[in-house]
C-alpha cells in the first residue's frame, strides 16, 4: 500500500510506501507529515478518509497517464486516411486492454493523494465535475 502526495508545507511530492505509518517525514524540508490510516482501514485494506488531509471524499481511476491516451488516439487519426481507418481500430483496442489491464487507484478531491495497492471501496465512484467544483472552491 503506497500513497503519493505533496507535503503541505513545502509541496514538494512524496512517496509513502511503508503503511500504516504514524508520521512522514517530507524529502525536501523534512517537516513531518502526519499520516493518519484508521486501524479498520488498515484492516479492510480501503480508503475512507485521506491519511493526508482527512477529507472523505475520493475518486477513482485507471493508474494510466490520460495524456498518454490522448496521444495514442491522436496518433490513430493522424494515420487513419492512410491506412484506411484502420489505425483507429488498432488504438480502440489499446484503449480497451489498457483499461482492463491496468491497476485502478483511488484520489483525493482535495489534496490529490493517490492511493496505489489499495482494495476500491464500493463509495467511491469514477471523477465528477461537480464534486471536483465544491473542493477546488474549498481549496482557495
């Protein structure tokens, strides 16, 4: 169980990968950053409340850079004329083994932490715009 997020006080990004752990202590200014993992979390191998900020709410996603993807359908356009469409098959099924392929991991709303080789809780649900609204409101 690993969890990535940036330090509050320096925002520098950081790398937990011993959990559960009582305290954290940040690479660049060696502040200590409390991470807080409930026992019953710890337990069920789930996130319900962020170890960095407490905030209870989470999303979750494919551990896949979306740029990547991006390119990689850009890529199947640019060369569809040539090869007859073709190329965009051939990107559509990259898109769907990676989706079934690759890990999902959960994040946070408000301080995006990312949580690797954690069990998906059942709550949490795929990104809304509207959630992300009311904590980048929350944030400023």
């Amino acid at each position: 169980m690993t969890v990535e997020f940036l330090c509050p006080h320096c925002r520098a990004e950081n790398k937990a990968e011993s959990l559960p752990a009582e305290s954290f202590v940040c690479k660049q200014c060696r502040q200590p950053v409390p991470l807080f993992l409930p026992e019953a979390s710890a337990r069920a191998q789930q996130v319900e409340r962020c170890l960095v900020c407490g905030n209870e709410g989470f999303y979750l996603q494919k551990d896949f850079n979306p740029r990547l993807g991006i390119l990689i359908f850009a890529i199947g356009v640019i060369f569809s004329y040539h090869t007859k469409f073709l190329s965009l098959v051939i990107a559509t099924l990259i898109d769907f083994i990676l989706y079934y392929v690759l890990a999902t991991v959960t994040i946070c709303y408000q301080c995006r932490a990312i949580y690797r080789d954690f069990k998906e809780n059942p709550q949490h649900r795929g990104f809304d715009h509207l959630t992300a609204l009311k904590y980048s409101k929350t944030a400023t």
